[in-house]
C-alpha cells in the first residue's frame, strides 16, 4: 500500500522593496568616506565592496550620530 504525502502549499512569494541606501550625515567627513567607498565599489562591480559600506556605514551612523 503507497502512502500519499500532502506537500505544504507554497508561500506567496512577493517581491519586497530594498532598504534605502544610508546617506552621509551632512558634515561629517567619516559618512562621506563610506559613500566614496560605496561609490567606487560599484563603479569597479563590487557589489560585495558596496554592501560592506552600507554596513560601515549604518554602524559609524549608529555610534556616531545616534542621540
């Protein structure tokens, strides 16, 4: 005697907006340098190289100019 399986129904797979990039903090020299770095990343296709300076960036944004 075969079994039969019930395989679960699939999850609506929508398509989610990306987060917007963070942007330097009018000023700050530090904030420009990851958006320069950013820049140059993506101009040269480092796409990893741009994600690693939105995550600088959000860090240094967060230490630095958090109230």
């Amino acid at each position: 005697m075969s079994r039969m399986t019930c395989t679960p129904k699939p999850k609506e797979n929508a398509l989610m907006e990306l987060p917007s990039e963070p942007g330097a903090v009018p000023g700050c020299s530090e904030c420009l340098d990851f958006c320069a770095r950013r820049e140059s990343a993506r101009s040269e296709g480092d796409y990893s190289g741009v994600s690693d300076a939105h995550v600088e960036l959000r860090r240094h944004r967060a230490e630095a100019h958090s109230s």
